[in-house]
C-alpha cells in the first residue's frame, strides 16, 4: 500500500503559524504605512490607509454588482439547453 505525501497545510500547527504571519505581517505594513512620507497628487492620497479602504471598498462593490446586476442579465432557466 503506497503511503500519502503529507503536506505543509495538512497540519493544523502551520496552518495557525502561517496565519498568524499573514496578521504580522498586515499589522507591521499599516504601521510602516504611517512612517513613509507620501506626495500624492490628490489630497486624499495623502490620508494614511487610503489605497486599502479604496481597494476593499472597490471590492465590496465588485461583488454586489455582480451579484445583484450582471447575474439577471447573464442568468438562464435550468432548462435552457433543454
């Protein structure tokens, strides 16, 4: 009988480790964020986090869209290739 190959994420332990360095990570980005100088061209480039709440909020809107209007139009009868 051939053994199965473990992997990285079959143990619970990394899969906990790799997460908390995900957050590490997360956490140390938002505090270097503060301590870079910025020169955006617009004033609200200059607001610190603004890339990520655009960026979640752009995302949050992508989903809704897709789901309430792109999926009437683009939806068919289950028997539709009938």
């Amino acid at each position: 009988m051939k053994e199965e190959k473990t992997h990285f994420f079959d143990k619970p332990e990394n899969v906990k480790n790799f997460i908390r360095g995900f957050f590490i990570i997360c956490i140390l980005l938002l505090i270097a964020d503060f301590s870079v100088p910025k020169h955006g061209d617009f004033y609200w480039e200059d607001i610190p986090q603004f890339y990520a709440a655009y960026g979640l909020v752009a995302c949050i809107v992508l989903v809704l869209v897709s789901k309430y209007v792109l999926r009437r139009l683009v939806k068919r009868r289950e028997d539709y290739y009938d």
